[in-house]
C-alpha cells in the first residue's frame, strides 16, 4: 500500500525507514514507535523533500528534544552567519532549526539549509508572507496565505508553525483578559493586526482543511502555533492562552483525522508554580499530543541571561510532560543572536533537556551521568571531557589554570577529596607535608 504521511502508515502497520531510525535511536522496538505515531502521541517531522535529514522523533516516551532559531532580520542580513549558526547547531547534535527569516525572498538560503541539515527544519509561513508576495499586510487574501505555506512544504520543510487557533472566539478571550504585554507572538500579531484592519476570520482557521490537504501532500507536520501564548509571567494561563488551547486541542483531532502529524506549541512566560499544571492542562486538551514549549522563562527581569531563565522553565515543563523545548538565547528580547550567544542557548536548552530525560525516567538517560561520575572518582580527566556536553569549553576552563599533579585540579589541589580517598581506600597513606 502507497501512503501519503508517515501517521497514515502507522495507521495501517506499514513500518517506515524513518520510523525504524527513530526506534534505534531511542533504543526501543519499532513496533511501539509506530503505535505512537498511528496515535498522534508521537510525531516524526519528515518531509518527502528532505532527501539529507535524518530522522527524529518528538513525543510520548522518548527523549526530550531541542530547536534552535534563526534567521535574518532587516537589520541583520548575512546568511553566512545563520548557516554558521546551523553548523554549530548540528555540531552540537540539535534535532530542529528553524528558519525564523523574515525579510526579502528567503527561498534560496531555506534550500541550501534543507539540502545541509540532517536535522528537522521548521519555518513560520506567517513570517515569510510580506516578502515573498511583495504585498503589504492589508493587501493579501486568505488565499496568497495557503500560497506560502504550499512554498515552503515544496522546498522541504519537516514542521511549519501555523498560527490557526487565533481565531475569532479567541481573540474575544483575549480582548476581554486585558493583559499587561498582549500579544508577543510575531506570527499572532500579523494575524491580529490582519483580522482587525479586514474583518475577517483567521485564514488559517477558515481554511484549515485546505492547509491540512498541502501539509499531507508533502507530509509536513503541523506545529499548532500558541498566538496567545502570555509574554509576561503576569499574563501566563490567562483566558486568552486557554481559550487558544481549547482550539488548537479540536485542530489537533481534525489534523489526525486527515493523517497530518501534529505538535501544539506552548508558552512562554511562566512563573515555576504553575509550568506543571500547564502541561498536564495541554496534554488534556489537546489529546497528548507531542507539546512544544518556547522556556517557558521563568521571570522577566534577567534580559542578557534569559538562556538561564529559559533553561530553568524547560526542565520543569520537559519533566512534566513537555516533548520539545525551542532554545532561547542570552540575546532574547535585545537582538538577534550572534554565534557565541546560539551556543549559550544550545548547551541550556541541552541541560534542561538531559536533566528532564532523567527526572522522566527515559530509558538509558543516566547512563552518561554515571559513566562522567565514575571517571571523576578516577580522576580520568581526558575521560571526563569526552562525556561532557561542550568538551571544548570543558576541557579549556581545566587547562586555563592547570594543577601540579594531574590527578587533581587546580580548586583543592592535593585536598582533592577524590584524591584522598582513592588512596585511602588504596591502603595508602594521605600526606601533605612531606610531599612534594
């Protein structure tokens, strides 16, 4: 049997090559795979087009996975610099990128990026809309919408993120909420502005059925965008958020329904309290379908170190059920990211992921851990570097003020309490003084 996605041919126990990569990587049997796939719980982003990727799986049960955004600005034009963002990225082992570009015609560097990536490439059509119709918001039709979306499943794009539960109920929520920073989504924000200044419903939601038939044509996963995701831990679980939510949980099913593998995006700002009702909420509403989360941050004041406030709130929401956390960097919420702050999101957005891989019990998670434990009582310093998540940095900050004796460091010295108690336990006498 010929089958359109990979949900429609779990539905009917075909077993894909990229179900079988996903299985071997999360080290479990293809036919639990597949399950999850046929139930929606699981979603393998793979576009027919994206010949280089390899693939990843996002959900129930496996490993928590990680994006990275970029992408030119108006302000920021050179695609040199963004493909070196994506080399580090995939150096780095990261699942997703998305190209988040939204200025001018972008097609030709989303290509080159989808011909390079073995990782997942996401995009926000929203974003793409103005530039590529060359047509100011107010002048393009529901139609020239689908247009976009129809562009970027042809080029190759695994997830595009469509902001269809902004619809009219919505935005009523939203508008009778009042809330203190109001709609920080970009993509919610055009849609807004466009559905105020025509009148209209969201095409997205208007449409849906035909933006479902394009996305299963190539099978591009559907990541349900959170227009009203709150940008303030003020504004977090909100009746605009909720509202949003209760809509994304119906496209969700219609999605299935049409064998189209969906994620539903999540907030955010959020204060700690509440990050674990919030997932138990999404996974309720929306199916337990796989839940993509942007932090969330986890306080609003620490502009230059947000890639901390993010990782904190990733690791609480990953270890509540979240599936996918979309990296932040120190940059958020000042400019675009260069090099040195994409690394800083990367290796947070990895620690959260990792440290909620433990707390959820996945299998094999700790494996590492113990292996970087056991080489620290050895005092294996080389060993140690290799299982650390950036060597490099690991291995500089140990040689930057390296110690007399290798088989301590520089912060205890012959103290080292590693030190001491291998001899000890090596029948070995402990002395200082008389050592040189």
């Amino acid at each position: 049997m010929e089958y359109k996605t990979q949900m429609q041919a779990a539905k009917n126990g075909i077993i894909t090559k990229e179900m079988a990569v996903v299985a071997a990587k999360e080290g479990l049997d293809v036919n639990i795979i597949r399950e999850k796939v046929a139930k929606g719980v699981v979603a393998i982003p793979a576009n027919i087009n994206h010949k280089s990727l390899s693939a990843e799986g996002i959900g129930e049960g496996l490993k928590t996975k990680i994006n990275v955004n970029l992408g030119i600005s108006g302000d920021c034009k050179d695609y040199t610099v963004e493909m070196d963002k994506a080399k580090m990225a995939i150096k780095f082992g990261v699942e997703a990128i998305m190209d988040l570009s939204n200025y001018g015609k972008t097609n030709t560097f989303r290509r080159q990026l989808i011909d390079y990536s073995t990782a997942m490439i996401g995009t926000v059509p929203m974003y793409d809309a103005i530039g590529y119709l060359e047509k100011d918001l107010l002048d393009i039709t529901a139609k020239d919408f689908l247009k976009v979306v129809e562009a970027h499943a042809k080029e190759g794009v695994d997830f595009q993120t469509i902001h269809a539960g902004i619809n009219k109920r919505a935005v009523e929520a939203f508008k009778r909420q009042g809330r203190l920073t109001n709609i920080v989504s970009r993509g919610g924000s055009l849609l807004f502005a466009w559905m105020e200044m025509t009148g209209n419903e969201n095409p997205f939601y208007e449409y849906y059925d035909e933006v479902l038939e394009i996305l299963r044509e190539y099978d591009v996963t559907i990541s349900l965008g959170d227009a009203l995701r709150p940008g303030s831990i003020h504004d977090s679980t909100d009746a605009g958020q909720i509202a949003e939510l209760i809509e994304l949980g119906d496209l969700t099913k219609r999605a299935w329904e049409k064998d189209v593998q969906v994620m539903v995006e999540g907030p955010g700002h959020m204060a700690m309290n509440e990050i674990a009702a919030n997932m138990t909420i999404q996974k309720r509403l929306c199916h337990n379908a796989p839940f993509y989360v942007l932090g969330p941050l986890v306080t609003d004041i620490a502009p230059g170190y947000d890639h901390i406030t993010s990782a904190i709130g990733g690791a609480i929401a990953a270890a509540n059920g979240a599936d996918f956390l979309c990296y932040v960097t120190p940059a958020e919420h000042l400019r675009l990211p260069d090099l040195s702050d994409v690394k800083e999101g990367i290796i947070a957005s990895k620690i959260a992921a990792h440290a909620a891989d433990i707390a959820k019990g996945i299998p094999n998670a700790r494996e590492i851990d113990n292996k970087m434990s056991d080489a620290r009582r050895r005092v294996d310093w080389e060993e140690m570097f290799s299982y650390a998540i950036d060597p490099d940095k690991t291995k500089a900050y140990f040689e930057s003020t390296p110690p007399k004796d290798r088989h301590t460091c520089s912060m205890c010295g012959k103290m080292c309490a590693m030190r001491t108690t291998n001899k000890i336990l090596a029948g070995e006498k402990v002395e200082f003084c008389t050592e040189k």
